[in-house]
C-alpha cells in the first residue's frame, strides 16, 4: 500500500508566507548594512576634507608674509582682516601651475538653501598672483569666485591678537586696523553641528614687532 503523500495546499501557502518573511528580513538587513556602509564612507571623506580644509587654512595663515605696499600711502603691510574675510600675501603650493606668493583671501558665506532660504556658513578660498602695478594689494584678486575650503557651518568668524598701536598692550580685536605689522595670532572660531570640531590659533610666520623690522617690500620704488 502506498502511504507516501504531498504537502496539502495550505501547508505550501504557509510555507511560502514564511520563505517571504525570511526574504523580506534578509532583503532588509542588507538595505540596511548598505545605508550604513554608504553613510559611514560619506563621513569619513567629509572628516578628510574638513581635516585638509583646516591644514590649508592653518599653512596659509602661519605663513603670511610681511610685506610692504609700496604704491599705498605710508606703506602699509598687505594685510587686512575683518571678522568674515582675512586677505594677506601667502605662498601657495601644491597646485598645478600655482606657485610663488599669491594674494589669498578666506571669506565666510552662507549658503542658500531653496527650501529654508539660508543655508549653513562656509569658508572660501580665493587666490591670485600678485600685481605689483595695482594700488592696492587686493586688486590682483580680480573676479575670481573662490573653492570651499570648510563648509556645514553653523557659525564662523576671524579675530586677531596684537596691539591696535605700537607701544599699545596687544588684546584680540575684531578687525586688523594695524598698518606696520602682522598680527600676533590669528583665530578663526568654528561652531559645526557635528563633533570634534575647535578653533584654529595659528601664528603667522613673522609675529609681533619682528613685522616691522626687516620687511621685505614689494611693488616698484
């Protein structure tokens, strides 16, 4: 006699409910795993570049040159900062076809957001070789729109420590108003949402009343 027999119908709709389950949870974890994965490469090249974006930042600032602006009155020192822009002679290196001292300017923007209007603050970075012809040291920097540098910022601002005068105590102001020297120290605070970020204190390369003596001059006598 043969007792062998098949599955009924309902035991194979269970059956299949629960194979779909089954897919439907390994289909999940691995969405899962992978919006991980993608997330955590997403941060990790933002970490990289906010970390390349602040050693720029740091390497042109701490090597600031002092130099002096023959075609300005009293020749000044080619530097000036404000609290949203630091724009001085630095050296730039590292890109293509980019080399010497090159007038650099670092400028806070905000962004624009289409659906909140105004979007998170950013640092950017315009750069221009220098005119010796020029009035004014920061006419070579012409229309240049500028590179992110640092972006996603919720607050950003420059401040410099250093007399406002000779002979006055050094305390850190808002602007550079200073004609015969270089500031101490320059800060740029940076407020971020995402953790792990500080203020950047860099000195540039010639500090103090060393600014003054020895300058190097730059523009026709």
């Amino acid at each position: 006699m043969n007792t062998a027999r098949g599955f009924t119908l309902l035991e194979l709709l269970i059956g299949m409910t629960l194979l779909g389950f089954i897919l439907a949870l390994l289909f999940g974890g691995f969405r899962l795993a992978s919006n991980s994965w993608d997330a955590a490469e997403t941060r990790g090249e933002r970490t990289a570049d906010d970390l390349l974006g602040r050693m720029l930042v740091r390497r042109l600032v701490t090597q600031i040159q002092p130099l002096r602006w023959n075609r300005a009155v009293n020749r000044p020192i080619a530097v000036a900062g404000e609290r949203e822009v630091l724009r001085a002679v630095s050296p730039l290196s590292g890109q293509a076809g980019v080399g010497g001292l090159r007038v650099i300017e670092l400028r806070v923007e905000r962004t624009q957001n289409e659906e909140k209007g105004k979007g998170p603050l950013r640092v950017m970075l315009r750069h221009a070789p220098l005119r010796y012809d020029a009035g004014s040291f920061t006419d070579s920097l012409g229309g240049d729109p500028g590179h992110l540098v640092l972006g996603d910022l919720e607050a950003v601002e420059f401040s410099y420590f250093g007399p406002e005068k000779r002979g006055e105590a050094p305390r850190w102001q808002e602007s550079w108003t200073n004609p015969q020297q270089l500031p101490r120290l320059v800060r740029l605070r940076l407020v971020s949402s995402d953790a792990g970020w500080a203020d950047l204190i860099m000195a540039p390369m010639v500090n103090g009343d060393r600014a003054t003596a020895g300058v190097a001059a730059v523009g026709p006598f």
